[in-house]
C-alpha cells in the first residue's frame, strides 16, 4: 500500500533528533525503502521552503526527486473546497493545504501519514484514512 506522506513527518525526519519522533522516522525509512511514499507538489514545496541555504536545498531538492510527484487534478480541488466547507460547517478550521492532501489521498485511497493533530479532527467528518507509525 502507498502512503500519502505529510510535511511533518518529513521535518522529523530531515531536522528533528527528538527521541519522541523515532518512530515516525523509523517507518518513513520502511516505506521509502519498500517505495511506498507518495508526495505531491504543495507538501514538496513546504518540505523545500525551510532550506534557505542554497547548497542544502539542492541537496535536499535532488533526494526528494527520487519521489515521483503525483499530479493534482483539478477534481481534488474542488473536493479540497468542498472538504473545508464541510469541516467548516462542523467547526473545524482547517489549511487549505490540509484539504487538499485530504482529497488527493481519498482520490487515490491511500492513507495520509502525519503528526498534526488537525487531521484527527478532518478524520471525524472526512473519508480520510491516516497511518499509524508502528504500521510500517
């Protein structure tokens, strides 16, 4: 199964030497290892945007090449507006970059492996699936 895989699961990995983070470390390198990870432009971009040492963000920018970058459709847009209009309407504030990692992975039927909290929330009233660390 592939597996969506989101921004702060990426930070843990490149940046963070947290002992709480190892196990969502130790499950990005399964997946990368049995080339299970998905990754789309917006949550490349946020990867990227925290390098702004040149010579580091080539370096990084060429590692994460190695993913292939799965298009968005304009479809998953759409459903991303209508995903934030619904959480909305149930309380829920949510990024728009959030939803759209929320449609993309309905779309595709795969889970979304995160850390932020707020998809909890987007699971409650979203067909979203997320992925457990230990699961790897």
């Amino acid at each position: 199964m592939k597996v969506l895989v989101d921004t702060c699961i990426w930070s843990h990995a490149l940046r963070s030497k947290k002992p709480e983070f190892e196990a969502q470390v130790k499950s990005l390198e399964i997946l990368i290892s049995g080339q299970r990870v998905l990754m789309i432009g917006p949550i490349r971009q946020e990867v990227l945007s925290g390098y702004s040492d040149p010579n580091k963000f080539e370096i990084l920018k060429t590692k994460l090449s190695y993913f292939e970058n799965i298009a968005v459709l304009d479809e998953d847009y759409i459903n991303a507006a209508k995903f934030y209009n619904e959480c909305r309407q149930k309380g829920i504030q949510g990024s728009h970059i959030d939803l759209l990692i929320c449609a993309v992975a309905v779309r595709l039927n795969v889970p979304i492996f995160t850390t932020d909290k707020d998809f909890g929330f987007y699971q409650r009233h979203l067909p979203i699936k997320l992925y457990p660390a230990t699961t790897a």
